[in-house]
C-alpha cells in the first residue's frame, strides 16, 4: 500500500487487516505512522527502487500519486507493475475518457498516471472520485472561531464522497474478482450546494453555522495570498462556478461495488462534529 496514512488509506488498512489480508505500507516516515496495523516500510514515492522493494512479494498495490505532476510518475508506475500483479489506482473524477486519446485530466496528473497504467500492461483497476467529505474540514477552524464560512461558490452543487466509502469500494476490488480495467466513478448519494453543506455541518455541531458569499475575485486574491499557483486557483475557480446550477452527478457505483447504500454527508458531518465546535 502507498498512501496507508491518507484520508482514504487509513480507513483501507483496517478492511484489509480484518479480511484477513496482509499489508505492507511503504510510508516517508515509519516511526510517525507506527500506530497503523500492517508492515511499515520506509520509502518514498518518488524513489522508485524504494517501491519495488516494498512491493517485493505482494499481490497486489494500493496507489495513491498525492503530487500535483507526473515527475518521476512513470519509473514509480514501472517499478510496481514489474512486482505486482495487480494496482488499485485512487484516481479522481476529474478524468475524463476522450475516445482516440484515453484518460485526461488538464492539469492534473490522474489521467496521465491512469495511461501510465495502461501502457505498463499491469492488470488494474481505477477509483475516480468526487471531492471527498473529509474537505469540509478545511472549513473548520473557521466555523470554530465564527461559525461562518466566507468564500467565492457557495450555490456550487458538490457531492461529497465519504472516504470510508472509497475505502470499502477499494477493499472489495483488492480482494475480489471482476474488476480488472474498470473505471470506478463514486460519488455520495445526493449532491449538496456548498452552503447546504455548512448549513448541515452547523446542524450536526449544534450551534448556526452560515455561508457567507464573498466575489469571486476576493476569492482569488485570498488563494494567491495562501500561495496557490495562479492557474490552479484559476481552474478551481472555474470549476466551482460550472457546478452553480449544474451540481455533480450521483452514480451508483458504491452500491454496486459494495452491496450498500453510500453514506450521506449528514452522516459524515454527525460523526465529525466535534472537530467544528
Ligand atoms: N481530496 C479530494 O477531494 C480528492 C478527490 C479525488 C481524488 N483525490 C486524490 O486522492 C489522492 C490523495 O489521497 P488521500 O487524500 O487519501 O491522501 P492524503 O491524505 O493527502 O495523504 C497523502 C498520503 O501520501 C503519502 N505520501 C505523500 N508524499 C509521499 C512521498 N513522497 N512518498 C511516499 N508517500 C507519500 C503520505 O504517506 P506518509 O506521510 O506516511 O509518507 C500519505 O499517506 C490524491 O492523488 C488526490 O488527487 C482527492
């Protein structure tokens, strides 16, 4: 497993461990992911030797590609394929399939690391998706401090993913049959606007949480001040605004995958909302 540590990983580990699978994490830093079951394994992921090493022996990998380029992607992708017999990629829904010239993600590195995947020959499958539940917690020192959230988006129609959903959805295909090549897109059940989503955190922390709308060029300047790059506070941007009165789709996939019903973000915001009051 790469990643063991993540939002998604983390909750991976112990639906491996308790479907009697054993794991070998390969984590930067061993001694600060010590409390994680499984095997730790120092290495890095843009030290492809490390990987193969780490992936000696095993069946399958769990691979997460938390950068924002492909640098160094290719020797990594080859180093596992040449040890593995199978690779779960944790994607996201931001590929997209353009006939003639397979997966793309402008300005992001899932589709070419998805083509990578290809290209290696490696049996696998792919996880595409939406935003996880887990990013309303940037949200939440503000709603500790003022109970308001105060940015560019809020009519922008999301649906949340729950992290233990792609989790779930990634143990079935590590330990299951019939899922080579898929493309697996996940969503939550129902799309949520921004606003309704802090609304919905409020309920669930007990005290009035609003979303405050500030202009999007407000926004921008605030991204840039925290150091995004421009292009990437740009598209961002863009993206939110194409969701206002267009909200992401809801697809079937984690009922299919896992035989139950994905969890709501009501149900997230319940079971995280000590960490917004
Ligand atoms: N957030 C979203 O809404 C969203 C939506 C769709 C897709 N995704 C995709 O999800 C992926 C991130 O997954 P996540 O959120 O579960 O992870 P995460 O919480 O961002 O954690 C990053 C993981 O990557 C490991 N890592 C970071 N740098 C590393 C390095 N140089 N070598 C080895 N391991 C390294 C860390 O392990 P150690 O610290 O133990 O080394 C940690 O386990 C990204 O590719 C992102 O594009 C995210």
């Amino acid at each position: 497993m790469t990643g063991a540590s993540g939002t998604v990983g983390r909750h991976l580990v112990p639906r491996l461990t308790a479907a009697a699978v054993r794991v070998r994490a390969l984590t930067r830093d061993p001694e600060r992911a010590k409390e994680q079951a499984g095997e730790l394994v120092r290495g890095d992921l843009r030290d492809p030797e490390s990987v193969a090493a780490a992936a000696r022996g095993a069946t399958a990998a769990f691979l997460v590609w938390p950068f924002p380029t492909v640098d160094g992607a290719e020797e990594t992708v080859a180093a596992l394929a040449g040890q593995v017999g199978r690779v779960v990629y944790l994607s996201s829904a931001a590929v997209r399939d353009v006939p003639g010239a397979g997966p793309q993600s402008p300005g992001r590195p899932d589709g070419e690391i998805e083509a990578m995947l290809v290209r290696s020959r490696v049996r696998h499958t792919v996880l595409r998706p939406y935003g996880f539940a887990a990013n309303a917690l940037r949200w939440a020192a503000e709603i500790r401090a003022e109970g308001v959230v105060r940015d560019y988006g809020g009519a922008a129609g999301l649906n949340p993913v729950d992290e233990r959903d792609i989790a779930e959805v990634a143990a079935r295909v590590l330990t299951g049959d019939g899922h080579d090549g898929a493309r697996y897109v996940l969503t939550g059940p129902e799309a949520l606007t921004r606003a309704e989503q802090v609304r919905i955190i409020g309920e669930a922390a007990g005290r009035p949480t609003r979303w405050e709308e500030i202009p999007r060029g407000a926004a921008r300047e605030r991204m840039l001040a925290d150091g995004w790059p421009a292009s990437i506070a740009d598209g961002a941007l863009d993206f939110l605004h194409a969701r206002i009165g267009d909200p992401e789709p809801v697809t079937d996939t984690v009922r299919r995958v896992t035989g139950r019903r994905p969890r709501g973000f009501r149900d997230w915001a319940a079971e995280h909302a000590a960490r917004f009051r």
